[in-house]
C-alpha cells in the first residue's frame, strides 16, 4: 500500500516548466532510440532519424506540454501543436543533415470559441486531432488548421492565430455525445484527404459496437470499417487519394503495455458495410523492447516520405514529451 500511495504522489506531480519570451530557442534534448538502434538505424519500415525530449515551458498562462496533434505548414515552415487544454503553438525546426537539430517556438495562442470568441476552458478545450488546409499550396497566409475535440465533440477550422473560422456539421451518429462510449473516448483524430476532404475516427468503438472494430468516417456520413491492430487510433495523416497513415496506441502508464503501431490503409471510394479496411503495418514500437517512447498522440507529415510525431506527457512528472522525426522506407 505505501509503495502505491508513493507511486500515486509522483503521478500528481507536474513537471517543472519554466517562463520564456517569444520567440524562444527551446533546449531540445537528444535522445537514442534504443541501447540497439540510433539515428539512421531501421525498425519494421521505418527508419529513425532523430529523437528528442522537449522542454516544459510556459507562454503566459500557456503551458507547452499535454501535446496531442501536430500539422506541418510547408509554405511558412511552422509545425504547428495543440495540447489537451486548448493551446496552440507555432514551432520552427532546425535541422543539421537529416536530424532535428533545434526548435524554436515563435508563437502561443490559445484556441477561441467559435460562439463565444473566448479561449476554450474546461471540458471545452480538450483539442485531440489536427490537420491544415492550404498548407502546400506554395502561397503564405491562407492556411487554415482543422481541430478535432473530445468531451463535447466537434470539428473545428482556425485561423493559425486560434480564431475559430467555422465548425463543421457532424453526421449521425457522431453528432450525439450518447453515441460516444466516455467524453474522453470522442473525435481523437483528424485529417483532410484531397478526395473525401475531412476524415475523423472516435477513440473508442461507438456504444454498442464490437471491440476491436472502429470506424473511420467522413463528414457526408459514410464510414470505412477498419480494426486497429494495436489499441485505439490516436492520430492519423492523409496521404492522398484515400490512403491515411495511422497511429495506433496502447498506452498502460505504470501498469499494462506500452506501445504504438504505424500502419497504412487505403480507404476505397465507396466504403463497404461488411469488409474491413485493409491496412499494412510498418512498425510496432513497445516500451517492453527496450524503445524509448511514450504517450504518442500527434502526427504529421514533413516533407517526402519524412514525418514527425509527438507524445503527450499528460503533465506527469513520469512522462515524457518525445518529439520524434522517422521516414517510411520501402
């Protein structure tokens, strides 16, 4: 008992962060993948170009951390991030060859209400899935970020500067909180495909649907079946003409296992009502084995076939906030 109380203390202790001034040369830590695998080194079909831990800071009232989505902005150069409580941040990568070599975070705005034109509070503000629009098409400030949220589900359009530009309409049933198995089980992530434009998948199956089996749905209400091979879908990037990367995640914090897999699916023009979604896996990643990871949430793709993806570290002081930059190979 003592020793889980003791466990139970360190989980409510926030990690230290510290003030800075905009804009801000972040102190980026770099850190190996495995005792086995470095920078360069291949896993399933991916390759490992370089992995940091991020600093705990704080903009204001902002706080950089609880990271849950990343969009890559190729006409201004920006990763853009959300976190849990609403906040966004613009970042700008350095990089040394083809390794991360030092972020620095140019902006922190928190995202308004589309009604209310105030910054999104409480249950209100829990930001999951992120996306840009108009981020590759070669002009400078007309891009647009789509957020998914959880507790009181809607997708939003905002302006990078997090004024809210629209909300979308939900399709039956995902426009019913009862649909949902938990407020904390709702629109997790997020993309826009060329072909079927917005693309969001719950968590969690919806109440009484099986385990194992979710559904991937767009904004006209059609839904591809598709069963995750690893826990519940965290993040998923459009890769055009209906192919999405996914991130699936099996996160246990002290107890149970601690992993994530990334598989690719190629949803067809019309979904059908009985076969699942085909997908591939490129590569399972497990705490068991050895690899450094953690609450992986966001993704998003950078250039080419070169990506980065983010962990949440919920504000533990046991967690970590892991930014890491892969390639898929093959």
């Amino acid at each position: 008992m003592r020793r889980l109380l003791a466990c139970l203390s360190i989980l409510l202790l926030a990690p230290a962060v510290f003030a800075v001034d905009l804009p801000a040369q972040l102190e980026i830590r770099a850190t190996r993948f495995s005792e086995s695998l470095g920078n360069g080194d291949r896993i399933g079909k991916i390759r490992i170009l370089s992995l940091h831990e991020l600093p705990g800071v704080k903009v204001g009232e902002l706080r950089f951390s609880q990271l849950s989505g990343l969009a890559w902005d190729d006409d201004e150069e920006v990763l853009y991030a959300i976190s849990d409580k609403g906040a966004l941040f613009h970042l700008r990568p350095q990089f040394t060859g083809e390794q991360l070599s030092g972020l620095t975070l140019l902006k922190a705005v928190p995202l308004r209400g589309f009604r209310t034109r105030e910054p999104v509070t409480g249950l209100w503000s829990d930001a999951e899935g992120l996306d840009i629009r108009n981020g590759r098409n070669g002009r400078k400030g007309d891009a647009e970020l789509v957020v998914s949220f959880e507790h009181h589900p809607r997708i939003v359009a905002y302006s990078p500067d997090g004024n809210a530009l629209r909300e979308y309409s939900l399709p039956p049933p995902l426009d019913r909180r009862k649909a949902y198995r938990n407020g904390n089980r709702m629109l997790e992530a997020v993309c826009i495909d060329p072909r079927l434009d917005i693309l969001t998948v719950p968590e969690s199956p919806l109440e009484g649907e099986p385990e194992g089996m979710t559904r991937i749905f767009d904004l006209n209400g059609r839904a591809w079946r598709y069963a995750p091979a690893l826990g519940r879908i965290s993040a998923m990037e459009c890769l055009g003409d209906g192919k999405v990367l996914l991130l699936e995640r099996e996160f246990g914090n002290l107890i149970g296992r601690n992993a994530v897999s990334l598989r690719i699916a190629q949803l067809p023009a019309q979904p059908s009502l009985s076969t699942p979604v085909l997908a591939e896996t490129l590569a399972t990643l497990d705490l068991a084995d050895g690899l450094a990871i953690d609450n992986f949430e966001g993704l998003t793709r950078h250039r080419g076939n070169r990506y980065f993806m983010v962990s949440d570290d919920n504000d533990l002081f046991v967690q970590r906030t892991l930014l890491l930059y892969f390639e898929i190979v093959d």
